[in-house]
C-alpha cells in the first residue's frame, strides 16, 4: 500500500485537472483570462497559507536557488501554460491541440532524462508508448471539430506542453525537504503576484455586480479542486516516483477531461474514445504492476 500511495495521489491529482474543462470554460465565459486566474490563486492562497502556517509554524529556510526554481515552476505552470494554450487555440482547431497535447507524457519521460538525468528502463518506456498511443487516439477522435490548426497555433500548444512538463518536474530539483502542503502554497502565492498585474488591469471597470453564482462556484471550485487539493496530491506524489513514471500519470488528465465534459457538456463518446481510454490506462496499470511486484 505504501508503494502505490504515490500513483493513487498523482492520479487523484490530474484526474482534478481533467475536471478543470468545464469549469475553465464557465469561468472564462465570465471573466477575462488574467482576471479569472488572479481570482483563483489569490483566492486559493487565503485559503492554504493560512493552514500551511498552522500545521507548519516554522517554515523551512530555503535557498536562494531554491526560491529561483519555484517561481519558474509557478511562471511554467500557471502563467505560460494558460497564455500559450489559450492563444494557441485562436490559430489551431481544439483537435489539433489535443493531439500535441497527447505528447505530455513522452515530454516529461524526455526531459527528466535531458534535465534529471533518469534514463527510464524499458518497462517505463513501453508505459511512455502506450500513454502516447492511447491519447493519441482520443485526440484524434475529435479531429471532426475542425481542420488542422496552423503552425503558430501549433507551436504555441507544443510550447504549452513543455512548460507545463517543466511545471510538474521541477520540484525534484529543490533540495530541500518541503512538504507538499508548504510547496503548494508557496506556488499559490507566486502565482497570485505573477497574475496581479494585468489581473488588476482587468479588474478596473469589470462589472462584477453582474456575475452569476456560477461564475464565483467556477472559481472557488478551481482555487480549491484545481489549484489546493490537486498540487498537494501531486507534489506529496512526484517527489516519491521517478519523473518518467509521474509523466505517464499525465494520460489521466485528458481521460477526465473527456468523462467531465461527456457528463456536464454532452460530448459524445464513440469507440476510439474508449480504446484511447483504454491504452491510457493500460500504461499506468503496467506501471503499478512494477510497483507491487
């Protein structure tokens, strides 16, 4: 059980980023792009900050290296990855996107061996094929929601995927021992000055007298859902695995993300859907298998 604590916390954690479409699109409905993230951190660290200084009063010194690689972290995760992604999408179809979106696994596996060094063994690599394959073939699936996006769309969607694999690696480079409590944390405050600027451009004259329910539900549920519980699970699982197995967990991300919007958007599920799915989930199934064994 000890073993497979970490695949269950990393799987916990991209299955609520997968869940993060329907509420993303609401949320964007409402408000503009900065604004809404601003929202979502600041609201996200007034919520953990103060719990993270109360089960952890004396918080860990950290070097000046170490404050450098979290706010990359922070500027890869949070701030990059919605720029390039949603201006990509004003140049490439959504079908298109999916389908470069599909390579995050072979990214992560790729730069854990360029940056961390981690040559994975050929059980990883054959979970990095199946995790490719079968995403893939989800992706390719929606092909019919438009043409073939074209290469500045493309390259801003690719740019998305590697900063948000440098996003989910690298915390294994910080030395220090910090909790994945004192880490999320950290990063929600950082991403609430990153987002503060034009967030608070774009609040000067918004009407948010005007905003339905809805709209603050999408974003207490990212700052909360999306944002705490979802690093936590992450971060508590990354530092126990490889980079290259918490890379194959990423293939749970679009697997929610096409059961949340089949649930909540009424997309429609046909049978490469559920063979992607499949292959997906075989990948990360011969990965805990290696585990258990």
């Amino acid at each position: 059980m000890t073993r497979i604590l970490p695949h269950l916390c990393l799987a916990a954690a991209m299955a609520l980023v997968g869940s993060s479409v329907v509420a993303g699109e609401i949320m964007i409905r409402h408000f503009p792009i900065h604004l809404g993230s601003l929202l979502r951190f600041a609201l996200a660290s007034a919520i953990i900050v103060p719990f993270w200084l109360w089960i952890e009063p004396h918080p860990p010194r950290l070097r000046p290296r170490s404050w450098l690689i979290l706010a990359v972290q922070t500027l890869c995760g949070s701030a990059l990855f919605t720029i390039f992604v949603l201006h990509g999408l004003r140049w490439t179809s959504p079908a298109s996107a999916g389908i470069i979106t599909s390579t995050t696994p072979a990214c992560m596996g790729l730069l854990a061996w360029i940056i961390l060094g981690e040559r994975p063994g050929g059980r990883i690599m054959a979970g990095i094929a199946l995790s490719v394959t079968g995403i893939a073939i989800l992706n390719l699936a929606g092909a019919q929601d438009g043409p073939d996006g074209s290469w500045r769309g493309n390259l801003l969607v690719a740019a998305a995927v590697v900063v948000e694999s440098l996003f989910l690696l690298v915390r294994k480079s910080i030395p220090e021992k910090l909790s994945p409590l004192a880490t999320s944390s950290i990063i929600s405050v950082l991403a609430t000055l990153f987002f503060m600027p034009l967030g608070l451009s774009q609040a000067w004259g918004f009407d948010f007298s005007a905003l339905p329910m809805e709209a603050w539900w999408c974003v207490l549920y990212y700052a909360v859902a999306v944002t705490i519980i979802a690093y936590l699970c992450w971060f508590a699982g990354v530092t126990k695995v490889s980079a290259s197995v918490a890379g194959i967990f990423t293939g749970i991300l679009p697997v929610s993300a096409l059961a949340v919007s089949a649930h909540f958007l009424g997309q429609n599920v046909a049978w490469p859907h559920l063979l992607g799915c499949v292959l997906a989930m075989a990948s990360i199934g011969l990965i805990c298998s290696r585990s258990t064994a």
